[in-house]
C-alpha cells in the first residue's frame, strides 16, 4: 500500500497533478472502441444463448425426472 503523504495539496496544485497525469494517459482510437465494443455485445449475447441452452437442458432434464418419479 503507498505511504499517504502528510501534507495536503492545494486544490489548484490537485488540479495541475491530474491534469498532467490525464495528459500521459494514451487513450484508444476510435476504431479500437467500437471493435472492442461490438467484441463485447457479441460476447455477451454468446454467453446469454449458452446460459439459455444450459437452462432448458437442466429444465427438460428435470421435468422427465419428475415425470418419471411422479
């Protein structure tokens, strides 16, 4: 964990930190953001028919265990 300093930054020497901070970020292009976005909707719409099959298998398999119990 980082030592916390003990003396506290003026809020104008806080906003120059961040400022200098943000400007060394390098952020995506926006074609990087838009395939990285549709790479996640797809994803996420595979992972939500994988769930689906698995639940109806589970549901069908119980409801011929319960029809065979019962």
């Amino acid at each position: 964990m980082a030592k916390a300093n003990s003396t506290k930054a003026n809020p104008l020497q806080f906003i120059q930190q961040v400022r200098s901070e943000v400007s060394k970020v390098v952020w995506p292009a926006r074609r990087e953001v838009v395939l990285t976005t549709i790479m996640v909707f797809v994803m996420a719409a595979l992972t939500a028919v994988f769930f689906f099959l698995v639940d109806l298998a589970i549901r069908f398999g119980l409801q011929g265990l319960l029809d065979l119990v019962g």
